[in-house]
C-alpha cells in the first residue's frame, strides 16, 4: 500500500475545502436575510390581522352605543 498522495489528488481537496470555507459567510448571510424577511412579514401579516380585529369590535361597539342612543329617545 503507497503511503504517498498524489499532488492533484491534494490539491484538487484542498481547492474543493477553500471553496466550502470561502462560500459560507455569503450563504450563512443569505439565510440570515431570508429569515429576517421571513420575520418582518409575519409581523405585518399580524398587524393586519390585528387591525381588521379591532375594526369589527369598534363597528360593534359604536353599533351598539347608537343603538343606545336610539333607544333613550323613545
């Protein structure tokens, strides 16, 4: 059994391990953006939400108050 590598077969690893190393800021950044965008709209997904919520109970409640109204003039 040889107990020599072959110079392409170290280089062409080495070349692969410097790519991998080299590309994993940008793609840890890329999922860091991907989330933070994932977050922000859910966020304005529940403020809407939130929103149409309090629109139906002030209708209800300003619905009931006029109907209060109406009923003291009688």
């Amino acid at each position: 059994m040889a107990d020599s590598v072959n110079n392409q077969v170290t280089d062409a690893i080495t070349i692969t391990n410097t790519k991998v190393l080299a590309e994993a800021p940008a793609m840890a950044m890329g999922s860091l953006y991907q989330t933070i965008g994932n977050s922000v709209a859910m966020a304005a997904a529940n403020a809407v939400y939130a929103q149409q919520q309090a629109n139906v109970t002030y209708q209800a409640a300003s619905t009931l108050g006029i109907t209060k109204l109406f009923e003291q003039n009688k």
